[in-house]
C-alpha cells in the first residue's frame, strides 16, 4: 500500500509539473504571435482585404445575346433559322468613364491598408496585456513566497504555543495572538491569489494554453525599466506618429475617404456600352452587321446624395484626427509621468534594502526562539516585514507595468 501510495503522489506530482510552463518574456511573445486565436481571426481581415482588391480591378464580363426566330408564318414552320431563316446575336461591353475603377481599386488597396494598420494596432493592445500579465504574476508570486515562509514559521508557532498554552505554561492570549496574525496573513494572501488567478487566466488566454505560466525575470530585465529617460514630448510624439498604428489609420481613413468623394463624383459620369450585332434578315438589309453604343442620360439621379455624404465623411474623419492629435499627447505625457513617479519612487529605496529585510528578518526569529523579545514585538515585526516586502514588489511591479504602458502608447521599445 505505501509503494502504491508512493506511486500515486508522484504520478500526481509529474501531472502538476507538466502543467506548468517555466517562460521568459521573449518566449511567451514568440508562442503568443504563434498560437494566439484573436491574431489569427483578425489576419483574416487582410486576406478578405486582399480579395476584395482583387474583385475591384476586374471588370463586367461582356454581354453576349442571341435573337432567333420561334415560328416563321410565311413558310409555316417553326425555329426557322437556317440561310433562309432570321437568327441575330450581339456582344457588349461596358466601358467605364471618369477614372471609375482606378478610383475602386485605389480605394480597395487603402482599405486593405486599414486592415493591416488594425491588424498591428490589435496586437499592439494584445501585446501590453501579455507583458502586463506577464509581470504582474511574476511580483505577485515573489509576494507570495514572502507570505507563504511566514505562514509556515507562524502555523509551527501555534502548533508550539498551543501545547505550552494547554499546559498551563504560557497564557491563551499569546496563542489567539499568533492566529489572528496568521489569518490576517491568509486574507491578504487571497487577495493576491485572486489576483493571480484572473492573471493567469489571461496569459492562458492569450497563449493559447491550458498550462499554468511561470514566469522569468532576471534583474537585468527590471534594471533597464529604471534608466533615466529625459521628457521631450516633440520626440516622444514624432515616434509615436511614426510607429502607432492606430494613429496611422487615421490618416489613411482621411486618405479612404477622400479617395471615396473622387470615386462617388466618378460614379455621376454616365459610363459607355460599345457593342456589335449581326442580324440575318430582319435589318435593312440581309446579312447586317452594326455597331451599337450607349449611354444613359444623366438627367435625374447625379449621384448627389453620396458625394454630398462621401464629403461629410471625409470632414468628420480630419475632425476625429485634429481629436487623436490632442488625446496623443496627452497620453505620452499621462504615461511618462507615471513610469517617471513609480521609477522615482523605487529607486529612493536603498539597493541593499531586501538583503537588509532578510538578515533582520533572521535576527528577529532566532532572538524570539530564544526568548529574547516578547511575542508582541514579534508579531509587530512580522507584520511590519511582510508589508515591507509586498510594497516592493508592488513598487518594482508599477515601474515595469507603467513602464510598459508607455512602451505601447509610443508602440516602441524604449526599454
């Protein structure tokens, strides 16, 4: 029973291990471009694109007709349509006028640029939610390490007390002390567990996976989020209206639309039909062979109201852009200021601090196992301890998110 017991705990032991991916950020990105399912639908949109491009340059197939005669009455005979019968056909085409289709085919190739722009903007959103959640698992699993060791000394603790308060040797109230610290523990742990779990839930999301993810990060990796960057907004804008997507669609929707006004105004040109006929009898003359052409007369429908609504489009959209200008601005600055305050706020912590932390942390226990500070102090100690080492993973966790924040609202990697 104990091998089969034994067998058991390390096939469920392998299970969990399986269910976890150790990853740095690079490879997570690298499985997200691969496997991720919003990326692959919306890439669907550029090949519709495409296709539709496709479709704008081809032109109406030709018309072909045939007239022949159903019952000749002169002869009495019917389908009468050999050399001496009447048989017509004719073929046209429709010629199109006033650069119609170069207007169609420019404006399918700049939608099928806008699908590109909203594919990259869509993984430029996608892209900050992977590194946030990334990140953001990775602090609150450092903080609930921290939690958890103390956790193990205060339950070994009660265990001890419990005894030696049963005993009659040390007062109830030292052990109701020691549980209350322990559940307050516990209640903060959970949130930070709820936190991680709806974490966890978006990197699965977003990889594609239904492993859980553990992430890696190295030193060098948080260190280049303190670097100081200098604030010049003129520089800071000019990348991001060169590298954001979505304020590179604005300026093709401004472009689309005024290609749609030239093509609305193209649309009122009435278009041309150049065909030819041949008629066996029926014409004035046997054997007749013609040229036909047509045109429809302009006289009612203009096409008025879509140009007037093609134009009113096109003025809404450089309003909407004068908009993006302001809100771009406004959003670098937000930005900058926030990764600026939480890189301030991080580096005024000295760098031996969490080293500092631990060996008073270790003083501290080994002074209290020795009876040599009262459990007052020392449960003071271990709530002062556990919030010191929450807020700076908190801390170094707000300068990478923000830092990353600022990463995507300029859509480049400064860090």
């Amino acid at each position: 029973m104990r091998k089969l017991f034994a067998l058991l705990l390390l096939v469920l032991f392998n299970q969990v291990v399986l269910a976890q991916k150790t990853l740095t950020l690079q490879d997570c990105e690298s499985q997200f471009l691969k496997n991720n399912l919003f990326l692959l639908a919306s890439q669907y949109n550029i090949d519709a694109s495409k296709a539709l491009t496709i479709q704008a340059r081809i032109w109406d197939n030709p018309v072909l007709s045939a007239e022949l005669n159903a019952y000749n009455p002169e002869r009495n005979q019917y389908f009468d349509i050999g050399k001496d019968g009447q048989k017509a056909f004719a073929i046209e085409q429709l010629i199109y006028l006033g650069g119609k289709k170069r207007n169609e085919v420019k404006l399918a190739q700049t939608n099928e640029k806008l699908a590109e722009l909203q594919f990259n903007d869509l993984l430029r959103t996608l892209k900050l939610q992977l590194r946030k959640s990334f990140f953001t698992v990775y602090y609150n699993t450092k903080s609930l390490e921290t939690t958890d060791k103390q956790l193990v000394h205060i339950e070994d603790l009660i265990n001890s007390y419990t005894v030696q308060a049963q005993k009659g040797n040390i007062p109830l109230r030292d052990v109701v002390r020691l549980q209350s610290l322990y559940l307050n523990f516990k209640n903060e742990r959970m949130e930070v567990v709820n936190d991680n779990i709806e974490e966890q839930a978006s990197l699965k999301l977003l990889l594609n996976t239904s492993d859980n993810i553990v992430p890696v990060v190295t030193s060098e990796d948080f260190n280049k989020y303190t670097k100081t960057i200098p604030f010049d907004l003129k520089v800071l804008q000019d990348d991001a209206i060169m590298n954001r997507p979505d304020y590179l669609a604005q300026q093709k929707t401004i472009e689309a639309n005024e290609i749609n006004v030239k093509w609305q105004k193209s649309l009122a040109i009435p278009d041309i039909t150049v065909g030819a006929n041949y008629d066996q009898r029926s014409g004035a003359f046997n054997k007749e062979s013609n040229l036909t052409l047509g045109i429809p007369l302009p006289l009612w429908n203009k096409n008025k109201g879509n140009i007037k609504y093609a134009k009113t489009i096109l003025e809404q959209s450089k309003i909407e852009k004068q908009n993006f200008d302001l809100q771009l601005q406004t959003e670098i600055t937000s930005a900058w200021n926030k990764w600026d305050e939480s890189r301030k706020n991080y580096v005024v912590i000295k760098p031996t601090v969490n080293s500092d932390f631990e060996a008073v942390y270790n003083g501290i226990l080994k002074n209290f196992q020795k009876r040599n500070i009262s459990l007052l102090e020392f449960t003071d100690f271990m709530e002062s301890y556990n919030q010191a080492q929450i807020q700076v993973n908190e801390l170094k966790k707000k300068v990478v998110l923000s830092g990353e924040e600022l990463n995507s609202t300029i859509n480049k990697d400064l860090f």
